[in-house]
C-alpha cells in the first residue's frame, strides 16, 4: 500500500526544524498589557478575580509602564476609575482626569510606549452604563456620541497614541473620527471595538474597573453570542466611519469572529483576551490543573493563529517573559 509522501513527522521532531515549518509565530512586539489606573488610592488595590493584576495609584502605574516597556511589549491598553462618578460621567473628558493625568505620567517616563486610551463610560458614569440613560432607562445612543468626542479629543490632549472607543455606540467612529480632526489630532488613529459581544467573560473586568451596570445589562448595545455576520457588519460600519483598526473581544469563545474578521478586512485586528479568559486560566493553573506558561503560550499563539495581529493579555507580561527564556 502506498501512503502519500509527507516527512511531516520528520520535521516535527527537532526543535529547529519545528520552528522552520511553523505557521504562526506569538512575538512580544503583538502583545499589549492592560493596565487600570485609579484615582485616589494611595496603595495599589489587588483585583480578587484576577490574580496579578491590581488597580494602580499614578505613582505606581508609571513604574508598572517601565516594567512592561522594558520588557519589549509595545503598546498598553489604559482603563481609569474616576474618585467620583456622576449621570454623564463627567470625569471621562475631565481635563485632570484619571486617564488624561495617567497618559501624561506614562509618556513623560517611557515616550516610546504607545498608550492606547480605552474609551468608554461606564468607569466613570454612577449608574455604570456606556452611555447617557435617556427617559425611559435605555442608552440614548445620540447623546452620548458627543460625550464620546468630547472624552477622545481630551485624551489625545493628554498624549494618548491611539483612542479605542469599547462602548458599541452606532456611529461612534465617525464622530470620534471627525472630533480627533477639527482639534488637529489627524494622525491619532482610532482601535475600534467593533466585534464587542455581551458576554459573561467581562465579570471581573467589572469588579476592577467599578463598572457593573447598576441597572438592566448591555445587550441592548453589545453584540449577541449567536452572531457572526453581525460582527462582519460591524466592522464594516466601523471601518467605512475610518476606523484605522479593529478589534474582537473576547477572543476564546469567538475565534471563528476573528478568522472571519481578519479575511474580510484589509486593517490590522486585534484580539481582547479578556478578564475572564485570564481568571480561568489562573484558578486552574492555582489549583495545579493547567501548566500556566504552556496553557498561555498555546492559547496567545492560538488568537494570533486565528487571525488576530494584536493580543490583548492581562497575560502580557508573563508571555514576553516565557517568550524571552525560549
Ligand atoms: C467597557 C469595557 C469592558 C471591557 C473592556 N471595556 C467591559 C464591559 O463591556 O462591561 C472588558 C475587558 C475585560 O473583561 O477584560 N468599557
């Protein structure tokens, strides 16, 4: 019997020849670290579910930025938590604010560093939507288009390199877009949630960040579990607004998204490997289940395998370390 000719096998066994044949490469220049900076605390505050990863006073957040710059990982993902927070969330676009003053401190130590300033405003709004609650309850979705503007254009003041709106507002790109421009701020692209689900993944994200809706949940905004061709829809609105790359998230459960995402689209993709991807993977591995550093090296070089040029890890740091021992 004849088998078809493949030395697959062969090259598989030495290490050399497996990393020749490789598809899929994880390097520490795709990796971007979140980091959640908060206002008035003195000490850094450990986040229950998400072990190794603290809300930071400023003093601090601008040493954790050395670390990671030092490590070679490009780019941070900033998430503020305002000291108060009001109906509008106000403290979004504060000229003082938590993030624009977090910009400033991280670029001043390490200008190199992109800072990528997430924007949204359930961190900063009392009742913890993304949005202005209108009569009856629900997003007015209009409304806040203008808040959000208003909170882009006054992080790019700050110093931030890269705006990236996570609220799934219709229409945001374009507004943002358009706002960024009037002030001058032409070459600050925009990271576009576009393919952003409603998803169970965000709960520790939630206790981090102080921002679980105190009312109702956001499905009315993000984006149903069951849908693919809507993400594909998504993206395309964003992308047309002037989206200058996009993003899926979380990534795990929606890795098929991403392949989709990234053959449709000539823009870079990124991935959020979100706070309860994180969380599962550290109560395993503290339970002695998982091996950590082989279960996150596979999952990271997986996103990237589906299509993702950018991986957002709270497993940043970890992974740059593991990457530079190999
Ligand atoms: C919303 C936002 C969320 C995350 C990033 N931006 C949570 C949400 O929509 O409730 C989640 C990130 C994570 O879980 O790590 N501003």
């Amino acid at each position: 019997m004849a088998f078809p000719a493949t030395r697959m096998r062969r090259l598989r066994r030495t290490a050399p020849l497996r990393d020749l044949v490789r598809e899929t490469r994880l390097n520490v220049a795709d990796l971007v670290m979140p980091l959640f900076v908060e206002e008035g605390i003195s000490q850094p505050v450990p986040v229950e579910a998400m072990p190794g990863v603290s809300r930071l006073p400023l003093d601090a957040l601008a040493r954790e930025a050395g670390e990671i710059a030092a490590l070679g990982i490009p780019a941070v993902l900033l998430f503020g938590i305002p000291a108060d927070k009001d109906d509008e969330g106000s403290g979004a676009w504060a000229d003082q604010g938590v993030v624009q003053e977090a910009t400033r401190a991280i670029k001043a130590a390490n200008p190199q560093l992109i800072v990528i300033a997430d924007l949204c405003l359930c961190e900063y709004t009392s009742h913890g939507h993304c949005g202005l609650l209108g009569d009856e309850g629900a997003v007015d979705n209009d409304a806040t288009l203008e808040l959000l503007a208003r909170t882009a254009v006054s992080q790019a003041r700050a110093g931030a390199d890269v705006i990236a709106p996570s609220d799934m507002m219709d229409g945001r790109v374009g507004t943002i877009r358009a706002a960024l421009d009037d002030e001058g701020f032409t070459d600050v692209p925009i990271l576009a949630y576009s393919a952003k689900f409603a998803s169970a993944f965000y709960g520790p994200f939630r206790e981090a960040a102080g921002s679980s809706p105190a009312i109702g949940d956001r499905r009315s905004y993000q984006m149903d579990p069951g849908n693919a061709r809507e993400a594909l829809r998504e993206v395309q609105l964003d992308v047309d607004e002037g989206a200058d790359m996009i993003m899926v998230k979380p990534a795990l459960p929606y890795l098929d998204v991403i392949r989709r995402v990234a053959d449709a689209t000539s823009l870079p993709v990124a991935a959020y490997n979100v706070s309860g991807e994180y969380a599962m993977v550290k109560a395993a591995c503290a339970a002695g289940w998982l091996d950590e550093r082989a279960a996150v090296l596979e999952t990271l070089t997986a996103i990237r395998r589906a299509g993702a040029d950018i991986v957002i890890s709270y497993h940043a740091k970890d992974a740059a370390r593991w990457l530079q021992a190999t």
